[in-house]
C-alpha cells in the first residue's frame, strides 16, 4: 500500500523564502561565527587584476583564542582574578601582600575583611603598590564586609545600591582598554534579625531575584561571585538544590567544582549567564583562612602594569676622605645665626 504524503509548505510559500531573509538571533549568530560555521564569502571587489589576495583564517588554539562577543583578547592577556575568604584581613597584612604579589593577581575579591571605616593605617597595609583598594563594611555589628584590590591602572567605579536584608554585596564595574565588566560580590553570612530570629533562606532566593533581575537589560557582562555559604555541591541539600534551580530559571549557571572549604563543600562561587565565557580556567588553591581561594581568567583585557622611575647613588663607590672634606668646606662657607642656635 503506497502513501501520499501532503508537503509541508506549499510551492508558492517555498518560493516566497528567496525574498525573504531569516535572522537570527545575536547570540545564536555570534556562536555560529565563532565556530567557523557563519563567514562573508570572499568577492573581488576592490582587488586589481594580477594582485595577490590575501584570505584571512580563523586559528583556534590557546594562544589566540576568540571569545563569543567578537573579542581579540589572547587568553594569556586575560585579566588574572581571585576570590577569596580572609576571615579578616586585618591580622594578615604582610601574608595578604605576599599572596598578591607572588600569585600577580589583577583583582582579588574579598569576603569576611572585618575592617572598619577608619582603618586607613590598616587600608595602607594590604595594599601592594600599584593597586588601589575599596570596601565596603558591615553596617551594623563587627565582622563582615567586602572588598576588591585592583590595579591603579583599571578604571573601576563602585556603584551605590540600597543594601539588602539577607547579604552584603558590593557593586563594581571594571573597564580596560574600552571594554567594561560588572562584578557583584557577595557575602552571605546567617543573618539574625533584631529580634534575634535567623532571616529565613526563601527571603535571600527572593533578594537574589531581585539582584539578578536589576542586571537582566544590562548590556555589560556581570559576573556574581562570593561566599555563598550554600552547599551546592550536595545534591541532597534542600537550600542548595533550590538556590541551582533559580540560577537555571535565569539562564545562569556557576562554575566552581571543587571543595573551597577545609571541611569540604563549595561555598565560594563564580556565576555568571550561560551564553557566554567571560570566565575561563577556574581554579581552586590555599588560601588565607579555612576558606580556599578561588582564580580564574576573566575575559578582560589584562591592565598594562605602572612603572615608576627611581634615582639612585651607589653609596659604595663614595670617597669617605673627599665627601668629609666637602661638607668641612660647606659648613665653614656658610654663616649661621647665633642667636638662633641652642
């Protein structure tokens, strides 16, 4: 028994898509050039006769690697980020200016910096040279607080938003070399309200919504990152489970694996939306405190390091016999007030 089966589009209709020109979407055309797939057809417009015509190639290795949103970035340029828990920073000045330094991070994120507002003599000490440091503090009781360590070259302007109930958090856009980046660090500590009573989990899901939804139309990439201090990680873990279904109602998702706690469990996160990479090789090292840090590649344009010259004398190569002489000779040339001297 033969079967006929009806077209699903009829010749006329077939013949309308010529004139017409289907679009896509820009995430969707942007992944489709990325891959090679989407190209312009090479013409001949602007090419004399006889001339060589040179073709351009599109190379995918770890050197020069394109980003999804047009970027030309080699990832060995990428801007070196970290995370991490200090459970206060402010005996840990000499081994928080170590671990900058030898780790040569461009930002560090910082949760649990126990500073005050007036701790500029402490403000002094964990900033390394060639790096600026914001903050904000806990604004009721001690403890708390976030901050961000940045190279002076960065330009960097913290935002002013209205604090929230269930966490701390710091808003910071980062721009280098035209290209600009949000960062929302957060700090979510138990929270107790005045009357003593633990604020419950369903009113930071609600807080977090609202966050996430305040940077939904934003053109610039954001990146939220923090110590969440929920296991997500355990699949069994009721507040866990709930906090990764609303990131995936959002369309984001996170990026840390591995344990960041000595007790075990990842607490410290990377999130950011899922149709792009502006994160890239995340990594779990030692940290400060029990908390491990957390680095990664931030698709951002590496900042151009700040130099500084400096004078010197090479007292070695001074003639003690010629150098007394000469200051003999000055003073002897020189006369002083006698009435003013002691």
């Amino acid at each position: 028994m033969t079967m006929t089966v009806a077209p699903p589009y009829s010749r006329s209709e077939l013949l309308n898509f010529r004139s017409t020109k289907p679009k896509l979407s820009s995430h969707v055309y942007r992944k489709l050039k990325h891959l090679g797939i989407c190209t312009v057809r090479p013409t001949k417009r602007g090419c004399l006769a006889g001339k060589n015509k040179v073709l351009r190639s599109l190379t995918f290795n770890n050197e020069r690697r394109r980003g999804e949103f047009g970027t030309n970035i080699p990832i060995n340029d990428f801007a070196k980020l970290c995370l991490v828990n200090t459970r206060s920073v402010r005996n840990k000045c000499s081994a928080f200016v170590d671990f900058v330094l030898d780790n040569d991070f461009d930002i560090v994120a910082i949760t649990e910096t126990w500073l005050k507002h007036g701790d500029d003599v402490i403000i002094g000490d964990i900033t390394p040279a060639g790096y600026t440091f914001k903050h904000v503090t806990r604004p009721t009781k001690f403890g708390g607080g976030v901050g961000i360590l940045f190279r002076t070259s960065l330009s960097v302007k913290i935002k002013d938003v209205e604090p929230y109930v269930s966490f701390e958090s710091m808003h910071v856009r980062l721009t280098s070399n035209s290209r600009s980046q949000d960062i929302v660090l957060i700090y979510r500590p138990e929270i107790k309200d005045k009357c003593g009573r633990k604020i419950p989990f369903s009113v930071f899901l609600q807080e977090f919504s609202t966050l996430i939804e305040s940077y939904q139309l934003n053109s610039t990439e954001v990146v939220f990152m923090g110590d969440f201090n929920i296991w997500v990680d355990d699949v069994n873990n009721r507040e866990g489970k709930q906090f990764m279904e609303l990131l995936s109602s959002y369309g984001l998702i996170q990026h840390i694996t591995e344990a960041t706690h000595d007790h075990g469990h990842v607490l410290d996160l990377f999130i950011t939306r899922e149709a792009n990479n502006m994160v890239s090789e995340t990594c779990v090292q030692a940290g400060l405190s029990d908390h491990l840090a957390v680095t990664c590649k931030l698709m951002l344009q590496k900042p151009p390091r700040q130099w500084k010259t400096l004078a010197t004398r090479n007292l070695n190569s001074i003639d003690l016999n010629v150098f007394g002489h000469d200051i003999i000779q000055k003073l002897s040339s020189t006369d002083f007030d006698n009435d003013n001297l002691d």
